[in-house]
C-alpha cells in the first residue's frame, strides 16, 4: 500500500523510514499507531506532514526526533542508525542530530532566554564561554538579540516560541522538527514564526512541520499527509490542489 | 556533562523554590542540631565526670562503710554504718601489712556552723591527717597545710576552702583571722586551692581541714573514734591493685569478717570512672537515638519533597531528556538536589549545634563539648541522609519516557 520508491530530489538522505510500525500494548488491546511508513526526506528539504488528530502523525514525529523507537522497521537519521539505540544513545542522538520546537514552547520559567537556549548545549559538554557566545548568536537569528536576559514571563508568545527555534538552532542540528510550532500563538505570532521558519529553509535548514492545518502546511514545500497510520499523499506544498486535498480529507475525517 | 554543570541545574532548582527548599531543609536541620547536641552533652557530662573524679587525687583507693545487715535483719544503705574506725587506718599504715600504700588520710566530717567575726556558713568539716593533702592531690594556695606538730598537739589550726574563704571573708585575705566553730576558736593558717571541677555544684571547695586530733577533742567531730572515709593512696599506678588487696584482706581480717559479708567497700577512681561514665553513655545513647529518629523523619521529608518535586517537574524532565539530557544526567540531578539540601540543612544543624554549645552550659549548667570530627560526622550523615532520601526519587525522574513527560499539561 504504500509507494515502495520514492521519485525525490537527489541530495543527502536525513531522514530514511523504511517498514517503520509502531504498536502500542495497552494490555487490553493493541494500537497499531503506525502501519508501516517509508519515507525519505533530503538535506534542505521543508517537509509538513499533516492528518487529523489519531492519524498518527505524533507517533510520527516521536520516532522522528527519537523520543520514541519504532516496533519494527528500519531508521536513519543522518544516515546513522537508529532503530536500536537504547536511552542514553538516543539522548546523544536528540542532542546532536535534532532541534525540538514545541507546541507549548516547552522554555524552563526560571531560566532567562540565553540560559534556555544553551542546555542543549550543556548537554553536549560543551565549554561554558563557547555556549553563552553560541546562544547569544542563535538568539541574535531569532532577531531577539535585545531581549537574552528577559525572562519566558516578560516574554510574548511569539518571542517565547523564537527563543525555542533559537535554542532549536543552537546545537546545528540535521532537522529542526517543529510540532505545532504556532498552535499556542495568535495569528500575527504565527505569521511571525512561520516567516522565521521560512528564512531559515532558505538559508538551507532542513525542517520537519508537524500541524493539523492545512495554513500552515501550506508553507512547506512538501506535503505528506498520514491517515490511519499510513502515508497517504506525498505532494508539492506550493500546488494549489493540495489545498483541496487537505479540506477533503479533514470533511471525510469528520464524518 | 560535566558534574558542576549539573550541580549548578540542581542549586538552581533549589534557589527558585526557596520556601519549599527551607521547609524540606528544616527536618535535617533539627535532627543534626539534636544529634550534635546530645553527642556534646554526653561528652561535655563524661569529660566534668572525670575531671571531678581525677580532681579526687591520683593512684587513690577510697575505703567506704559498707552496707551491714544487723541481726534483725535490717539491711542499712551504703555508708550508712560507722564500721570504720581511725585504728583501721592506722592499721594500714604498717609497712608490713601494705607495703605498697603510701600514704592514708582517715577522714571524720560533720557539717558545722562557722563564724568569723559577725558572718556565718555552714560548711563541712573535715578532720584528717597531715598526709590528707597529699592524698587528695591538694594544695594550698595561701598560708600552708597543718603540720605533724599541730596534729599531734591537737593545734587550733584550720585550712580552708576558697569558697568557704569567700563566704566568710567576702573575698579578702583570710591567712590569720579567727573562725569560730562550735564556740571553739581556730587560726586560719592556709587556704587550699580550687580543684578547678568544671562542675559548680562540687563541695570540694567549701570546705574546712583541721587536725583529726583537734576534730576529736574539741569540735566533737569522730569522737567516737569512727571515721567516715579512708583515703589510701597506692606507691604508683601499678600498685594500685595490689594495695587495693591489702587493704582489703588487713581490713576483713580486722573486722573479722569474709568477703561476703565485708562491712566495707574499697573503690578506686577507675571504678568511679567506669561507673560513671556507663551512665552518661546510656543517656548519651538514648538521646542520640532519639536524635536520629528524628533525623531519620527529616530525611524522609526530603524524600517526600524530592518526590513531589520529580513529579511537579515531569515536563521539566522530559524538555531536558528531549534536549539531550541522559537518564543518568536527570539522576545525578535530582540525587545532587537532595544531597545539596541536606548539606545546607547539615551544615545549619552544625551552626545551631555550636550556638547551643555556647549558649547552652549558661542555661542548664552543663557543659556541652563539641569536636570538629563529630561535626565532620554528622556532616557525612547529612549527606548519606542525601543520598539515601535522593535515590528513589532521582530514578523515577531518570526512568520517565520523554513522550510521557512532553505530554503532560
């Protein structure tokens, strides 16, 4: 049921699914999340993968940052291995491969803005005037040079969700994955982070979307779009028919 | 990353909730404060035990009456019968029979009224030999101690204690003056230093010192000829135990009695010691384990707390695992949070220990002795306390699946 090639752009393979189920054992039933994925997404590549909530597409994006491992299948992530890593080689991997930006912007309160975007970097083991001068410039990307000792409270949603990507940035990672980086924001704060998005796919970012809107998908220059645990489209974001595609199946998903 | 790295995450947490931070500290901070406290109660009792007892004089055996049971069979208490006799000591004074005492000091007391001039103290009064200062270990500070010559002649001579001089002469110089004791006039002719007892309640320096001779035949005091106390002193401490035998085969024989029934008792100042000091190791024990119950509730407190703080911080723990952070980074973290809060509540109960330790002997008038190694002790049970409360806790955060924790609102 699903495509067993791909026709995609030559370039370096970030991201390579092949067979990848995930099923969850909830003691009285089964979950199958994922019913086998192959996908491969190249260096400089936007992608949005978009589905209705239970299609799978955050089982999707777990396996794809490697906060969760698949129960069969194979996946490499910059071309490494990954399938059976245990927790601590995937912490290594999230740290060095990965930039998490997160639906609820996911910023320690009591730490200021700097401070948030160099753990990543603490993490690494890196030396501590390299991550403050790291952190400085990834915020200075951001456009929030001014604001790197405000705290996540004096902070607007936008700002907030910035100081995320920044810290997204930090550690020049393979993939920034992005999980519904505006569902928090209002509609200015969107514009605003999608923009920022778009600059740094420009500037040859590779960039993961996760999103159930079709707006925002619209962004990407790809779209895959996964219903009941299987990819289901793979399209151009830039044509006009996906649009339509994407209302349809958000109708036929609400019947 | 680097251990500070993750000290520094773990102080952090501990600045940002401060309130909760003191309140978990509060526990260990009590239960060190106690324990360091009674472990210097205990030693600042048993050092004032043994500085009285070895103030008593030195290689000293201290003959007793002992308990009699008469024909009726009333059983009197310790020291309560009149057994011992000034012949006794005598007695004990030939070479023969205990060559390795040296010196013996028979000692009558009896608690009199003393006057000098318009001023009057009730204070004991002891009649001995001239040999009682030697025995005793105790000197004169001014003046001199009575003679041979004056306890064979019975003198009118008296040496006192620096209390007593106080009391009586309000502090001035008492060498010379007259005291008056049962309307018997006596010189002054000495006073005796202060033992210098850590403990304020010790009579050893409100005393009076006369010849036994002028006790008996003009103060009424042993004049039946009865001593209450023999003080014998051995040659050296390896001969202690062997006039301790002497003394008491001379003395059973003399009273003709077996051992079973001796109306006698001979104790030494080790003895005393032992006793003594198995008493306030008893209290000792028993007030350091009450201590360390509470020591014990305060670190279950950190427990609670480190547990309440792991789950309050469930997406805390699962940004930071998504950052990068191993299960082994989150341990160390919250293990170091615990063990930094028991350091600070160790190190408070230290401060407090000490302050009690100042402010303390003033209130209850006693001493408090406090070591740097018991403080170093309990220092290290502050952090085992860390450890042992911080462990459970930490790898729950450490064993929390990212996913999980993300998820969590």
């Amino acid at each position: 049921m699903i495509p067993a090639t791909l026709d995609l752009p030559a370039g370096r393979a970030i991201v390579e699914l092949d067979g990848v189920t995930k099923t969850y054992d909830t003691g009285a039933m089964k979950v199958h999340a994922l019913r086998g994925v192959t996908l491969r997404i190249d260096q400089g590549e936007y992608v949005a993968i978009i589905g209705p909530s239970g299609s799978g597409k955050s089982t999707l994006m777990h396996i794809l940052g490697c906060l969760d491992v698949a129960s069969s299948g194979r996946y490499l992530l910059d071309g490494a291995a990954v399938e059976d890593l245990d927790e601590t080689d995937l912490a290594q991997v999230r740290n060095e491969r990965v930039g998490f930006v997160f639906q609820q912007f996911h910023l320690l309160p009591s730490l200021s803005a700097w401070r948030n975007v160099e753990l990543p970097l603490c993490y690494a083991g890196v030396g501590r005037a390299e991550r403050k001068q790291r952190a400085l410039q990834a915020l200075d990307r951001v456009g929030l040079g001014d604001r790197v000792n405000h705290r996540p409270n004096e902070m607007s949603g936008g700002q907030q969700q910035r100081v995320a990507i920044a810290r997204a940035l930090v550690t020049d990672p393979a993939m920034i994955l992005a999980d519904e980086p505006t569902g928090n924001l209002d509609s200015h704060s969107s514009t605003d982070v999608m923009a920022l998005l778009s600059e740094l796919h420009q500037s040859g970012r590779t960039i993961v979307l996760i999103t159930h809107e079709a707006d925002v998908a619209r962004a990407a220059e790809r779209v895959i779009q996964v219903r009941d645990g299987v990819i289901v489209d793979d399209h151009d974001g830039r044509d006009d028919a996906l649009l339509a595609v994407a209302k349809n199946s958000k109708a036929g998903a609400s019947v | 990353m680097r251990l500070t790295e993750t000290l520094r995450i773990a102080l952090d947490a501990i600045r940002t909730h401060r309130l909760r931070s003191l309140l978990t500290v509060l526990g260990i901070w009590i239960g060190i404060a106690s324990v360091v406290l009674t472990v210097g109660l205990g030693q600042g009792a048993s050092a004032s035990v043994k500085s009285e007892i070895s103030a008593l004089g030195s290689n000293l055996l201290i003959i007793s009456p002992g308990s009699t049971t008469s024909t009726s069979g009333v059983r009197g208490g310790f020291g309560s019968a009149t057994t011992l006799t000034f012949d006794d000591a005598t007695a004990l004074q030939d070479k023969d029979v205990a060559p390795d005492i040296s010196a013996v000091a028979p000692v009558a007391s009896s608690s009199e009224v003393l006057t000098a001039g318009t001023t009057t103290w009730t204070s004991t009064v002891v009649g001995s030999t001239p040999q009682w200062a030697n025995v005793r270990s105790r000197t004169v500070s001014s003046g001199r101690f009575f003679t041979e010559d004056e306890y064979n002649s019975g003198a009118r001579v008296a040496v006192l204690g620096e209390e007593t001089v106080s009391e009586l002469f309000s502090g001035g110089s008492a060498v010379g003056q007259t005291i008056s004791v049962n309307g018997t006039d006596l010189t002054v002719i000495g006073v005796l230093a202060s033992t210098g007892s850590t403990s304020g309640t010790s009579d050893e320096d409100d005393t009076v010192v006369v010849p036994y001779t002028t006790g008996q035949q003009r103060l009424g005091i042993g004049s039946t000829g009865s001593v209450s106390t023999i003080y014998l002193q051995a040659k050296d401490s390896d001969a202690l135990s062997a006039a301790y035998q002497e003394a008491n085969a001379a003395l059973l024989t003399r009273h003709d009695v077996t051992s079973d029934d001796a109306d006698f008792s001979i104790t030494s100042q080790q003895s005393l010691l032992t006793a003594a000091t198995s008493t306030s190791k008893t209290l000792t024990i028993l007030l350091g384990g009450i201590a360390a119950i509470s020591l014990l509730v305060g670190g279950i407190g950190v427990m609670n707390i480190m547990l309440v703080s792991v789950s309050e911080r469930v997406r805390e723990i699962g940004l930071r695992k998504a950052l990068g952070a191993t299960p082994r980074v989150i341990r160390s973290q919250f293990l170091l949070e615990a063990i930094a809060l028991s350091v600070v509540g160790g190190l408070l109960g230290i401060g407090v220990g000490w302050l009690g330790a100042v402010v303390l002997p003033k209130l209850i008038n006693q001493p408090v002795t406090l070591s740097a190694w018991a403080s170093a002790g309990a220092l290290f049970v502050a952090i085992g306390v860390g450890i042992v409360a911080g462990v459970y806790p930490a790898g729950r955060a450490a064993r929390l699946a990212p996913i999980d924790a993300l998820r969590s609102e």
